[in-house]
C-alpha cells in the first residue's frame, strides 16, 4: 500500500525511508494500519487478529441501514475485507459469516489471501485449507470464487482430458505445495508430475525453469481482475475470493514460500539483483546494492494511466477525509424540563434514569434520527423494549412474521426502517456495529451516534481488543455498561459482577470513563460528550456505567455541572454537634448513598463532621493532575499549576475516604496528587450471589465499613482514641476477624 502509494505521488520518499520509525523530524509510517497514527491515509485498524473480517460484515450492514433508513445512498458502495487463510482460525473471522449471508450483504468481498503459511508453519500442512474455506463459506450461503492457477496453467488444463491433472491438483496437501514453491523446477517435475506419465508426458515440452515459474493464481492480475468484477456484479449474496498465493513472493531464496518469510527484514545483493530481474524494475546493477526507490516518471505512460484511472474511480484508495461534519446538539437548558419531569424525586435505577434520556434523544430534532441504539439481546433486561414499537428494530427485510406478543403495547417490532440494532448475544458484533457507527463521520460524512448498552462485565473484559480499535480507528460513541457494580448486580454472582471495567477503562487513551451515582449526573455526561463530539469535534469514547438498584434521584443542586464533568463536586455537608473533627467522603455509583448514610452516623454517634463529594470520574480527575504535574516537570522555572482535584480540595480538612462498587485501584489513581491522607476502599475479590447489604458488608463498602475507615482515619491523625474505634467496629456490628474478601 506504501509502495503504490509513493508511485501515486502521496509519499514522499523520506516516509518510506522511516518506514516503522514514525518519531522522526520528517515522520514516518507505522507498520500497521492505524488511523490513529496516520489518519488522513488509513480507515480502518484490522491488522491480522480476525477483527478485521466481522468488522467488515458489520459495516456492510450498517450501510444498508443507513440506506434503508433514508440517511444515506450507500447502493454503490461495497466493503471490502483483505484477510489471510491463518487469520481464519480466529473465531471472530468465521464467527458472523452467516450473518452477512442470512441479511443478502451483496455489498460484502471477502479476499483470502491463501498463501498456505502461517507465522511458524503451514495453516493446514496434511490438509488443504481453500477446500476447507469452501465448505465453510458455500455452506453458509456465500458465493465463493476460488483463484488457484495462473494463466500459464490454463493451457495443461484444457489439455487434460482425462482429468489426471486436476486429480494431482487435488492429491497434494497443503505442505508439499509449500515445498514446491523452495524448490526447482526438476523436482516439481519429478516429484508434482512425475507420479503418473501421462503427466510428465504433459509437460515434456516444458523446461525445468518455466515449470519453476509458473504462477499461483493470486499472482495472475488478469485472474484477479476477473475474480473481481465477478464478486462486484455478483447479487443476492455476500462474496468471498479465495486466491492462492506464495508467502515472500518475489523474494527468492531469502524468504519466497518459506517458514521464515514472515520475519524477512533484509535482502543480499544478490538478491537484490534477482528481485529486480524478475520484475523488470529499471535499476542498474551498480544500483542495486543501495536499494534505491523507483517510480516511473510522471510523464510515463504507466504513471498516467494510473492516475487517470484512479480519478476515474473516485481518488486513492486508502483514504480518509480531514474534515468532519458539524452537528449541533441539544444543550442541558434543553433538556432541564425533561430532568425535573422524569428523573427528579423518582424512584429508579440510573439504568432507568439512562433509558428515559435515550428515549428523549431518539425524538429530539436536532439528531434524534442520528441516534444509534445497540443491544446484545438484553432491551428487556435494560427495560428499552417500550421502545420497539415506537422506533423499531432493524431488519433489512423488514418483518415477515406476526410476533407472539403484538397484542402487547411493547411488542417486538422489526422494521426495515428500524433504528434499534438487536445484535442477538454477540458483544463481538455489537462492537462492530459501534464501530461501523462511531466512525460514520469519517466513512459516510454524518455524525451517526452510537449507544451500545450491554452489561458492563461483557464489554472492556470481553471485547477489550475491539474497543481499542475503535479507539485507534477514531470512533466516536457512548458505551453504557449495564448492572454495573460488583455488589450492585446481586443476583447473579461471580461471572456477571463487574467492578473492574473502571479499571481496565484506564488504558484507553480516548476513553473518558463515568461512574454517576444520580441520574443528573448521567444527562450531564451524555448531553456534554455530544457537544464535544459532534459539534466540537473530540475524538472520544464515553463510558458510562449505570446500575440496577433504585432509590429516589434528587434534583440537581445549582453549580455542579463542571464537576460532574471533571470528575467531582461537593454533594453535601454534615455537621456534627460539638464536632471532634471532620473527614472527607468520597462515593460513586450506587455506594454514595452509603458515603451519605456513613456521614450521619459519623455524625450522630460520633461527633464526627463531614463533606461528601460525588466523584463520576477517578480517571478522568487523574489524567488532569498527571497532565499538570508533568506540565510542572517540564516547566520548573515557572510558577506551578493546579490541577482541577488540588483546587476542589484546597483548605479542606481531614482525612479523605473513598467507597465504589469498583476495585480499589480505580479509586487510588488519585494517591500521588493529593496531599491530604487517602484511604480506598473497593470490590477487590470474587463476586457472589447474596443480597446487596450482604454484599457490601462482604466487600466493606457499606455504611458501617465507611465510618469505621474514617474513625481509623482519625484514629491515625490522633483525632480519636483507637479504643473507640474498637467500640464502634463492635457496636456497628462488623466482625474484625472475617476473610479479607480479596481472597475470599
């Protein structure tokens, strides 16, 4: 793709020489396809892990979607998938193919590059992997195209009437094919042909080098030309080319057909001389040894005819626009009336709290038809199947059925103009249903905005390598895990208990992580992303965790918009009569209801005063303060910033605790930027089915847990004695000697 693209005049030869070096003064090129790194040229982040095939799949139905739902004309457009005959050993890569089939994707080309080798041997050395891929593929309702021989076998087939030649073709596995290919032309001659004589009777006329150099059918361009235009005419069904190829072709001795080919970084000058050769490159031997780029001047026939016919079909290929579309998006004055009606004094879960928003979304002018919701077959268990009947589920045929319950006001409607993505249990093929959206602006030119709702264990643990993807690839969306919360999801134990996806959240770059305890909180970070998004144009995922306990959500206090945001603001204060000291509460999610119960009992039993601050976001409050003191490091010379954190807490007294339904880490991002003494509590350990208090009794998060790590706290700081520390773990009914449930 490089080398065409250097030919076409978009690479400068300076890039090519940095190939893999992409810190350079002039840059470079990465080794992958990343947008990320270079994201004018490349569209999309597939490499070789079975991504990039259901990816593909997925797009193409996205784009019937944006078709059948009046968005766009995407008739004329296909996808294309480059992959390789080991990459389908991976289950992502074979995983959907029925899929595209079963929804009549004639818009989707699958290209196989079957060179019968994998990193450290053949893909099927006692078998024949394209006979295998066949199968697979016609049996899952594709039309498949099998390039196997170059031209120059053409004439030995039409010659072969008794059909002995394409018996041999057959008899021969995949790893003596590969032994051909290091081998001379008298040993494919004795060993190929030679089993029968009326083969080598065949090829009698033929010397020891044509046998030699006669080619795969992937190497054949006439061949592959018309495998092409055969998948782009062909209706009715997805298409998948499967071309034989050699590995390192061109390469020779150093590496053609070889287990080494893969890690092939140098050629001799020997080899050299051999490449240039046998592709009738126009470099002199005095040249060779430096290994001198070339393209034909631009004034040649072939730069001309490339040129022409590049224009000709739309401009190059890869390519990736630089300018993205604008949207305007509904700010939170819009949507105030809608809070006080629907969330405040409700009692709900923030699941619910999310749905009613989502429902606002899908009719609000500015973008409602733009809203993208995705599900992995859990509407119901989000309580979105009211919104079936009025937006409708995707279905590229519409629906054919009556369903069983269209009596029901909340029936299961499909439609052929539905706006719900029902994906069936695929977090994979969500994903890429995200991603297909989340890159809409980019691909199509409109701002599509994806909410992929799915329980929240399911999704960073689970597809974690697709999210950093859609990360690499610029995606932009809202991710929504689902029953988060490791004591919060009580029911179903240790398999669907999820409190460390805030951790693993942490390594992705453009990933801005929530965990909002009030439903205001959730129309806050939503309605802002969409601002940054769509109508600034930040490239980000927001991950937004929701929970499935109600309890009554207040109204918004006045001023906490920019907290809620950066990651934390004061929620209330508590104070004690004739107070001995004060602490400092931190809670997120569903466990700041318990940082607000622990601050009155602090206060009744203790004479301990309180602030309770709601913290939506540790990494995104500890992101700030690294950036900052990284600034400060660079900068000595300067008068010092401040992070957002250090002047919230400023003069604020106390010991800091901290309570989420998450593991500890996610809560001791903050240890090096605060001066104040932290302590951390968290979910560390292996969830269980049992009641929520049980739970946050289990894990030392509740109430109770609270007060007595601030007791400690002040215990420590020489506030109160230890012995009434020991008094209140007994009086509040926590026995000291359970198991530490990290371990438990």
């Amino acid at each position: 793709m490089y080398a065409r693209a250097y030919v076409e005049g978009r690479l400068p030869e300076a890039k090519l020489e940095n190939f893999r070096r992409e810190l350079q003064p002039e840059g470079g090129l990465s080794s992958y396809p990343h947008p990320w790194l270079m994201p004018e040229f490349w569209e999309y982040p597939t490499v070789s892990m079975g991504l990039g095939p259901i990816m593909a799949i997925y797009q193409a139905r996205f784009n019937e979607y944006l078709n059948d739902r009046g968005l766009k004309d995407t008739r004329g457009q296909k996808v294309w998938a480059f992959l390789g005959d080991g990459e389908c050993d991976e289950p992502e890569t074979l995983g959907a193919i029925t899929m595209a089939s079963r929804e009549k994707l004639d818009n989707l080309i699958f290209v196989v590059n079957c060179n019968l080798q994998r990193l450290d041997g053949p893909v099927r050395g006692n078998g024949k992997i394209i006979q295998e891929l066949e199968a697979v593929f016609r049996g899952a309702g594709w039309n498949v195209i099998k390039v196997i021989w170059g031209g120059d076998w053409d004439p030995l087939l039409e010659r072969d009437e008794s059909g002995l030649l394409a018996q041999r073709m057959t008899e021969i596995v995949d790893g003596q094919y590969q032994k051909y290919v290091g081998m001379n032309g008298k040993y494919i001659r004795d060993h190929f042909f030679g089993k029968y004589p009326e083969l080598l009777n065949l090829v009698s006329n033929y010397s020891d080098e044509k046998l030699e150099k006669m080619k795969r059918g992937g190497h054949d361009p006439e061949k592959v030309y018309a495998a092409y235009k055969a998948a782009v005419e062909h209706k009715g069904q997805p298409t998948v080319i499967l071309a034989k190829t050699i590995k390192g072709y061109g390469l020779g001795e150093a590496g053609e057909g070889r287990n080494i080919a893969h890690n092939q970084k140098e050629m001799n000058e020997k080899e050299l001389l051999e490449f240039r050769s046998r592709f009738g490159i126009p470099i002199s031997d005095e040249d060779v040894a430096n290994a001198p780029f070339y393209k034909p001047p631009e004034t040649s026939i072939e730069i001309k005819y490339l040129k022409e016919r590049r224009a000709a079909l739309g401009g190059s290929l890869p390519s990736r626009p630089a300018s993205h579309p604008v949207t305007e998006t509904p700010a939170l004055e819009d949507y105030r009336k809608f809070m006080s009606v629907q969330l405040d004094g409700k009692t709900i879960s923030t699941t619910q709290g999310f749905v009613r928003l989502l429902n606002r979304l899908v009719k609000d002018q500015k973008i409602g038809s733009n809203i993208v919701p995705i599900v992995p077959d859990e509407s119901r268990t989000f309580g979105m199947e009211g919104m079936f009947k009025e937006i409708g589920i995707y279905a590229h045929a519409g629906q054919l059925y009556e369903p069983i319950d269209s009596d029901q006001v909340a029936f299961y409607k499909e439609a052929k103009d539905g706006q719900i993505l029902e994906e069936g249990i695929t977090e994979c093929g969500s994903m890429s249903s995200f991603v297909a959206a989340g890159t809409a602006y980019s691909a199509h030119g409109i701002n599509m905005i994806p909410f992929y709702i799915y329980y929240s264990m399911f999704g960073f643990q689970r597809v974690g390598d697709s999210i950093w993807a859609a990360a690499d690839m610029r995606a932009k969306g809202f991710l929504i895990g689902g029953t988060a919360g490791r004591t919060t999801l009580n029911g179903e134990g240790l398999q669907h208990q999820d409190g460390h996806s805030h951790l693993n959240a942490m390594a992705f770059p453009t990933v801005r992580a929530y965990d909002p305890a009030w439903a205001y909180e959730t129309v806050v970070i939503i309605l802002d992303g969409m601002r940054k998004l769509y109508q600034e144009g930040e490239t980000a995922i927001y991950y937004v965790t929701v929970h499935n306990e109600d309890y009554e959500m207040p109204a918004m206090p006045e001023g906490v918009e920019e907290g809620i945001i950066k990651g934390i603001y004061k929620f209330n204060s508590q104070e004690a009569s004739k107070s001995r000291g004060r602490v400092q509460l931190f809670g997120s999610g569903a466990i700041l209801r318990h940082v607000i119960e622990a601050s009155k009992i602090l206060a009744e039993k203790y004479q301990v005063s309180s602030d309770v601050w709601s913290v939506t976001s540790y990494t995104q409050l500890r992101r700030e303060a690294q950036s900052v003191e990284r600034w400060n490091m660079l900068h000595p010379d300067q008068p010092a910033r401040k992070s957002y954190i250090e002047s919230v807490l400023a003069g604020v007294k106390g010991p800091i605790i901290s309570a989420s339904d998450n593991v500890r880490a996610v809560g001791e991002q903050l240890m090096p930027y605060l001066e104040q003494d932290y302590y951390v509590l968290g979910c560390d350990g292996m969830g269980r089915s049992e009641t929520r208090p049980a739970l946050r009794r289990h894990f030392e998060v509740d109430a109770a847990s609270v007060t007595i790590a601030a007791l400690y706290r002040l215990s420590r700081a020489g506030v109160i004695p230890a012995k009434e520390v020991a008094q209140a773990i007994k009086d509040l009914g926590v026995d000291p000697e359970k198991p530490n449930p990290l371990y438990a």
